[in-house]
C-alpha cells in the first residue's frame, strides 16, 4: 500500500469542520499518516475565519505554540 498524503490531507481537513474545531487525530502520534492528517487539519483551522476550537485536546500543543 502507498502513501497518500493528499488523500490524509483532505481528510484531516473534512475532520475539523465537520467535528467544529475538536481535534481528534486517528492515527499512531509521529507516524507520517498523523503528520498529514494534523496538517489539513491546520490548514482548515488556518482558512476558518470563526476559529470555533476547543484547545483542551490532550494530542494538541499549547495554543501559544500553534499560533507563533
């Protein structure tokens, strides 16, 4: 099976807005399917002008962190 980053990526996408901003990333933590997951994901977060999120995630950094 190959890697399908974008296909990963969507799909952390699709997950923040349908989950309104509550992050729960699926995969293995450092595993390169979380790393693209966590990254659409932060790209939707990025693009959502009502940043409706809940930082009390125990696999989220510090919201100091996520917005540098």
């Amino acid at each position: 099976m190959d890697f399908d980053d974008k296909q990963l990526i969507d799909e952390g996408r699709t997950a923040y807005f349908s989950s309104n901003g509550n992050y729960f990333n699926p995969y293995k933590v450092g595993s390169m399917e979380f790393n693209a997951y966590e990254r659409g994901w932060m790209q939707a977060l990025k693009r959502d002008d009502r940043r409706d999120i809940r930082f009390d995630s125990p696999t989220l950094y510090s919201k100091k962190a996520l917005f540098r």
